[in-house]
C-alpha cells in the first residue's frame, strides 16, 4: 500500500516519493492526481477463463434463477445462439426450491425443435433438450465414458443431464464463433475485469487452437492486461507440440489437467461416499499412469502443471503419484499447482510444503458452496477450504476467481478470506480465515513468485503494473473490505481502466 508521487515512463516506475493523504501519479509526463487513494502491486487473478468470461458477459446468464422455469423464462428473453444452437451458462439447482437435477422436459416443451445446451454454474455439467441429445446421438444405448455420466431415468433413457466427460460427446457438434466475435469476447472481458483492478490474469485451459487469436487481438487492442497461459494439457500432449506466441502481454507457462470434478455435481472424488448420495463418491478423470505422462511432457518443455483436484481422495492420488515420481529422480516440472483443494485430509496437509506443491484457491467459492458442502460433506467439512492450515504449513497460496464461474471481483476474494467466519456462524468448516496482510499477497506476490516471475513492488525501476483502491486495506475494519472500489487499474505504465 503507498501514497505519494509516482513517475512512470515507458511502463516503468522511474521515481517515486511517499506522501501521506494524496497518490499523484505522471504517467509518461501526464499528471493524474487521484485524492486520498492508495496504490498496491497489480492484482492477480490466479484461476480464470478468459474467453469463457467474456462469453458469458454476452450470453444468457441464469445464475439467478431459481427454478428451471426461470431458466426457461430467460432462454426465451434472449436472442443469443451459439450457431443454431441455444447456448447459456449459470444455473444452479442448489440455489432452486427443488433441488434435484432438472431434465430435458420442460426444455422439450418451450424449445422442441431447436438444440438446448445450459452450462451448469461449475462448468462440469451440462442441462440438454431432447433436440441436441439427437444431435450427438446421445441414447439409451450411449455408454458412458470414462469419468463421465450420463443421468439416466428409471427406464434407462437420459435424462438430458451430462456430467464431467460426458460432455465431451457434445463439444464436437457446437458451432464454434467467429474470429470478430471471439475478439468481442476478449474486448468486453478485459474491460470488465480491468474495471475491477485485474492487471494480470492465469487463464486456465486454453485450447491451443486460440492461442492464434489471443496473439492477433494483443497485437491490435488498445486496453491490454497480462496474461499467463495453461494450455489443455491433454490437448497438447495428443498434438505433441506447444504453439508459439510472441506477445509481451502473452506468455504460456503451463498446462492445465483435471482428476476429478466439481463438488456441486458430484463429480469431486471423495474417500468416502456423499452424504446426501450414499451411492456415489465422485469421478477420477485421469489415470496415474497419464499424470506421470504429464509431469514428464511438462518438464521436458520447461512448463509447469495445474491440476484440478477438489475431492480429498483426488488430491490424496495427486500427492502420492507426484512423490513417487520425485523418489524414482525424475527432474521436476517447472512448478506443480492444485486449483481448488477444497477438501483436504488433515494428514494430507504437511505433504504439499514437503514436495514443493503450490495451492490455487478460489475464496468466493466458500461464500457461494458453503450451504450445499454442508449437505455434500457432513462432517467432513471440518476439514475442508483450510486456507490458513496451508499458510501455517508454509504453502503458498494463490487467490482467484474461476470466473465465469464466479465474479471475478478481488474484493469479494480477500473479504471471503478475512470474513469467512461471519458466514460459517456454527464453525462447522474450522477456524481457517486469514489476516488481510496474507489475503493481499495471495492475490499479489504470490501468484508471481509461484511462477518463478519477479514480484512486482512499488518501487523504482519496477514494472508500473498498479490497482489504485479508495481504502487502505491494512487499516479499515474487516467487515469493511467489501465497500472498497477500485480507482484506476494500471498495467504496463497504461491506464486501462479509471473511475474518479
């Protein structure tokens, strides 16, 4: 946190002088006086989609419905389509009266010609009409792939619900967009999260196929913000080679895996069965033997590798595989990363310090799942989201978003992770909130450090990479952080974003 006078030229810090009560900034010989504001290191959004977020900031939202009804209601206000396609994202049965999957049904009845296809809130299950289960000749007969479901009724025809890798029998009958509208994605997505004092995003599992537009929109667009890519791991090592991009926006520094799936549809891989689904106990996406594949590939490109892991038992095969593969003296990756680690055995936890594994969380993911982990995980929820158990064992950890799954809003993050105790009133998940000192390096050094970059401080002869807040964090009431907003974003020595 810093006030007084900052000069920057050419995207870099080139003097600076403190001064309480006032942050005057030059940039390039432009004065830009911003009152009593406060300048921290940029913010960084450890876990991202990128196009997917501007995406959804287009198409239909159904986050806020609360019946499938509701999501209907919204389908038929929108004129958005993903080639012929009705196309959404958003919905959530967790937040609906009835909170069963819903069905192909009463899709069938306001859509019965047209294909349906309605991303769940998590991004790992799919809602679908009986026109689009034809499409991709899903049926009675379809078997199900591995680590995927197809819900089925009780005479075994489906239900139009498709969890984890089931949906990839859909992804090859979607129209894919245009080359314009993609850049629309990107324009509107980067604004918004530079509005939000986002100056440098982890975009997580990119097709390489993008990577091509992603290199010609930086080298035309005028608001730019950096960008640290994981490519689909398993994308690449079926192509076997790694695309080349030459943006100094631009730089692909890992690849991105999945073991398991999402804990709202039941995919994250537990040790012991759902407590409100005796009968099921999640997904395992990807074998030993394929993550070894992997730590392989990625060393052997000077890459790192994230991978998702929400259940205890899907972090507990991550764990032991990866300690196997560092006793037989195989050279590692360049980094390891767990995104999520939402459940944790407790004898799980001093095990990540020791091999050198970084933690990705998303905090505002315990303010939105916290009611429907309670139902999921019984009493197993005394061992999960535990932030502060990391820092106490000395793992770094790296704040994000996962946004379009969730806002990506910084603010709404460090408050969840100072303030998570105002929401878990029964103390059912543990005392794991951390102080605001720890919460702001995990959305600034750490996400930087982790990747082997140089942490950006406010300093001369640093990258000018800013977020510029009405409030000095260290200083107001906890309860108070989530009234902050952002004054100005700063990346590279260029405004992209101001609001005086």
């Amino acid at each position: 946190m810093f006030q007084g006078k900052i000069e920057i030229q050419n995207g870099i810090i080139t003097d600076i002088v403190k001064e309480k009560g006032n942050l005057h900034l030059i940039l390039d010989g432009k004065p830009l006086d911003l009152g009593n504001s406060f300048a921290y290191p940029g913010f960084v959004d450890s876990h991202l989609h990128l196009l997917g977020g501007g995406e959804l900031l287009f198409m239909p939202d159904l986050s806020k419905a609360r019946s499938a009804k509701e999501c209907v209601n919204i389908l038929r206000n929108s004129n958005f389509k993903r080639g012929d396609w009705i196309f959404a994202r958003g919905w959530n049965q967790e937040f609906w009266d009835n909170k069963s999957f819903p069905d192909k049904k009463i899709l069938d009845i306001h859509f019965p010609n047209t294909p349906v296809c309605l991303i769940r809130q998590d991004g790992h299950c799919l809602w679908l009409n009986s026109s689009a289960l034809k499409i991709c000749n899903i049926n009675e007969n379809t078997s199900e792939p591995n680590g995927g479901k197809i819900v089925k009724d009780a005479n075994g025809y489906p239900t139009g619900i498709l969890i984890d890798e089931a949906i990839e029998l859909v992804r090859p009958f979607l129209n894919d967009y245009s080359e314009n509208l993609y850049f629309k994605f990107l324009d509107k997505g980067i604004e918004h999260l530079a509005s939000m004092g986002i100056t440098t995003v982890h975009d997580m599992d990119v097709d390489p196929k993008y990577t091509q537009i992603y290199e010609k929109y930086f080298n035309q667009a005028e608001t730019k913000i950096n960008v640290r890519i994981f490519l689909s791991g398993k994308t690449v090592i079926d192509n076997g080679k790694i695309p080349e991009i030459k943006n100094k926006y631009l730089q692909i520094v890992g690849l991105k895996f999945y073991m398991d799936g999402a804990l709202g549809s039941y995919g994250a891989l537990l040790w012991e069965p759902y407590s409100d689904s005796p009968f099921s106990n999640g997904l395992q996406l990807m074998t030993k033997e394929y993550l070894i594949q992997s730590f392989h590939f990625a060393t052997k490109n000077n890459l790192g590798i994230a991978i998702h892991s929400i259940g205890d038992k899907s972090t507990t095969i991550i764990l032991d595989t990866y300690e196997s593969y560092l006793n037989q003296g195989f050279q590692k990756p360049k980094f390891l990363r767990i995104e999520h680690c939402q459940i944790v055995k407790p004898s799980d936890l001093p095990r990540f310090k020791k091999l050198g594994i970084i933690v990705s969380v998303q905090p505002s993911h315990f303010i939105s799942d916290y009611k429907m982990a309670i139902s999921r995980l019984g009493n197993r929820t005394k061992f999960s989201y535990p932030w502060k158990s990391f820092l106490n064992f000395g793992v770094f950890i790296c704040s994000g978003s996962d946004f379009p799954v969730e806002s990506p809003n910084p603010i709404y993050g460090l408050a969840a992770l100072v303030n998570r105790t105002n929401f878990d009133v029964q103390n059912l998940f543990g005392e794991e909130s951390i102080s605001i000192e720890y919460a702001i390096k995990t959305y600034t050094t750490f996400p930087r450090i982790t990747l082997g970059e140089e942490d950006i401080k406010l300093k001369k002869g640093a990258e000018a990479t800013l977020t510029i807040l009405n409030k000095n964090l260290l200083e107001i009431p906890n309860e108070e952080i989530i009234e902050t907003k952002v004054i100005a974003t700063i990346t590279k020595g260029q405004l992209i974003h101001i609001d005086m």
